[in-house]
C-alpha cells in the first residue's frame, strides 16, 4: 500500500512591521522638550548677568571717560561724548601739592597690608576653634562677632576719637591698622569658618597621629586646602580697608592721611572739579580693580568653596 501524502503545514503568519519612528530631517537630531527648554533657560541668565555686569560697569567706564576730557568738556550738561580726549587731569592730579598723592597711596597700602594681614593671623586659629574643634555654643560666639558689625560706625566716632587724643594716637596709621583690624575681624572670622569647615576632619586626625602639632597642621595641612577661602577673605578685608574713609577723614591729618581722605581734598570752594576729581578716582581705583583681577579666579573657587556638599 501506498502511505498517505503528510498534510501540508500551514504557513507561519507574517510578523506585523515594527513601527518606525517619526521621520525627521535628514542628518538632524531633534533635542528633547526639556533640553530645549534649559537651553532658553540658560540663555536667559546669560543675557541677564551680561546685562547686570554692563548696567554695574557703566559707571566705571563713565568716570574713566571722563577724566579724559578737559574741565571745560567734563562740565557740560549734558556731557559731550565726541569731547577731545586729554589727560589734563591726570596731570593736575599728580601735581597736588608738594609731594603729589603718593604719600597718601602708601598710607592707604600700609594700613589696608598690615591690616588685612593681622586679621587673617587671628581669623584662621578662630575659625578652627569654632568649625574643626568647636567650642560650646559655637553658634552663639559666631552670632556674637557678628553683632559688633550692626553697631553704626558713626555711633563708636566719638569715644574712639576721645582715646586716640588721649594717648597721642591722632594721625597715626597704626592707629589706623589697629581700627581696621578690628572692624574686618567678625566677618572674616565668619567665612573662614564655612571654609574651614567642609575640611575632613580625618585628615587632621591623621597628620595628628603622625606627630604633627597645632602650628603644623594650621600651616601645612589646612591652609592649602582653604587657600582660595584666604584669598577671599584676604581680598574682601583689603577693599574694606583701602576704601574706608569715616575714620580716616577725622583721626588722621597731614602725616597719615589716606587715598580717600587725599580725594576730598578736591571739593574746594571754589567749586567741584570733575575731570581731576574723576582722574584721582581712577587712579585710586587701580589698585582694588588690579587685586581684584589678579585674584579673581581665588575669590570665585572661595566664595563658592562652602556653597556645595
């Protein structure tokens, strides 16, 4: 006998096609809705800090433009743009006097150098009292040495003059240190402390245990980790001291007269003169504006150092 034929297999069905994505343009990656929409996001602050940085430059480059003109030019209301450029003013500045600005330049560099220095020999110990090592009530001895800072400058004029006539201390620029010294201490102090205080503190227990003492661990181990906190703070007390002139206008006369006090010399009776009067801002001005420069890459790593954890 003949074997039946085998039944045919019926045939697999086909498998649907796999859904293609939505075409785009050719060699083109559309980004996603939220990426888009940082990207504005972030354009939008972009032009907004370039817009603040310009609206805060502005005068910077108001007051440069103007002591380039002559007084005649710098007087007009409202001022000329296309006004002959002259450094008339820088010239007159320079020839104040008997010996020009420079004595006044150097008593405002010793007084903000020396200051600026004592106040981070006594800030960094302070500051590791009351971050790595803290003491009782840590919170309340920082809230403290920020109090002295919400007493006017104004109120304390008076009994401070009353001791500089006292000891003899009337146009002294140490008189000037000490005072400066003082008054920049509580907020150096307060961001020390947040430097200081994102070190580890196994990396202290550790160069303790390999013999190192206080001195040794304040220079060799912290001090470089918190070197662009110092800078900050450095920075910030030096502009705070060359810039201050309350104290300096009343306590100071002829020998330690500083930069600030040497620029009011120039509102006279007989009139405000523009020109010289913004060529001694400038020049004044240069030494902040070139520290600043020189350290800008520090003040920014330090006033960020304790914002992220």
């Amino acid at each position: 006998m003949t074997a039946p034929a085998p039944a045919p297999v019926p045939a697999a069905p086909a498998a649907p096609a796999a859904a293609s994505a939505p075409a785009g343009p050719p060699g083109r990656n559309v980004p996603h809705p939220a990426v888009r929409r940082a990207r504005r996001r972030n354009t939008a602050l972009g032009m907004l800090a370039w817009l603040a940085g310009i609206v805060f430059f502005l005068p910077v480059a108001w007051m440069t433009l103007t002591s380039l003109h002559s007084e005649a030019d710098a007087a007009t209301n409202p001022p000329s743009l296309a006004a002959p450029l002259t450094l008339e003013g820088y010239r007159e500045f320079f020839a104040t006097g008997a010996a020009g600005p420079w004595p006044s330049l150097a008593n405002s560099a010793m007084a903000s150098l020396f200051s600026t220095a004592a106040v981070l020999l006594l800030a960094f110990p302070a500051a590791y009292a009351l971050s790595l090592r803290p003491v009782r009530k840590w919170r309340d001895v920082l809230f403290f040495f920020l109090s002295t800072k919400m007493l006017p400058v104004i109120a304390g004029l008076l009994p401070v003059y009353l001791f500089a006539r006292n000891t003899g201390l009337l146009d002294n620029i140490w008189l000037l240190v000490l005072l400066y010294t003082s008054m920049n201490l509580p907020i150096a102090v307060w961001m020390m402390q947040s430097f200081l205080a994102e070190v580890p503190a196994a990396l202290i227990e550790a160069a303790q245990l390999d013999g190192a003492r206080l001195p040794t661990v304040l220079g060799r181990v912290i001090a470089p980790l918190v070197g662009p906190g110092i800078a900050a703070t450095a920075l910030i007390c030096f502009i705070f001291s060359w810039n201050e002139m309350l104290f300096a206008r009343v306590l100071t006369g002829v020998t330690a007269q500083t930069a600030p006090v040497f620029l009011t010399g120039f509102i006279t009776s007989q009139g405000l003169f523009l020109a010289k009067v913004c060529a001694a801002s400038v020049v004044i001005s240069l030494p902040v504006l070139a520290a600043g420069f020189a350290a800008q890459d520090k003040l920014v790593q330090g006033l960020s150092l304790g914002a992220v954890k």
